[in-house]
C-alpha cells in the first residue's frame, strides 16, 4: 500500500526528470549560444538535477525505512498470535493429559 505509492512516486519523479534532461539537452543543441554559454547552462542543470537526485534518494530511504518498521510490526504481531496459540495449545495439552491421568486412577 503504502510502498506502491512511493514507488509509483518515484518512478513518476524519475520519468520528469529524465524528460526535463532530455529537453533541456535538446533546447541546447538548438539553441544559438556560444560552446562557454552552453557548458555554463549545462552545469547548472547538472547541479540542479544532483539535488533532485539527491531528494529523491532521501526520500526513497525514508520510503524504505517506513515499509521496513511496518514489516517489523507485522511480524511481531505474527509472532504473539502465534506464541499465544502455541500457549494455548499446549494448555490444551496439559488439561487432556491431566484428565487421561484422572480417568486411569478412577
């Protein structure tokens, strides 16, 4: 659930972000500007885009973590359903053995 809808997010955030490179590479290749001009435009969308990575990388580790603490909540509480039927089943187990015990003195 809720890590479809980071994935789906993610893979959202990473097709505009592959568009916008493709366009702003496109718009310089067609664009009349000097070869200084185009390497300067060219490393500030570097950079913006590293800190557009840079987010969607925290924001996908915080993604992970959050699915990785459900995941540890949903095993625990796997874990005390299970322990408590094994409890009862051996106490189950206990009270047939008692009542077996009983009928074989009487």
């Amino acid at each position: 659930m809720a890590d479809d809808r980071g994935s789906s997010s993610a893979g959202i955030l990473l097709a505009f972000l592959s568009g916008a490179a493709l366009g702003t590479v496109a718009a310089l290749l067609l664009t009349p500007q000097t070869g200084r001009e185009s390497r300067e435009q060219l490393r500030g969308y570097a950079r913006r885009a590293e800190g557009n990575l840079r987010d969607l990388a925290g924001s996908a580790g915080e993604t992970f973590e959050e699915v990785v603490g459900e995941g540890k909540e949903f095993v625990d509480s796997k874990k005390a359903i299970l322990r408590e039927a094994f409890d009862a089943g051996r106490e189950a187990m206990r009270r047939e053995r008692d009542r077996l015990h009983e009928e074989g003195r009487g």
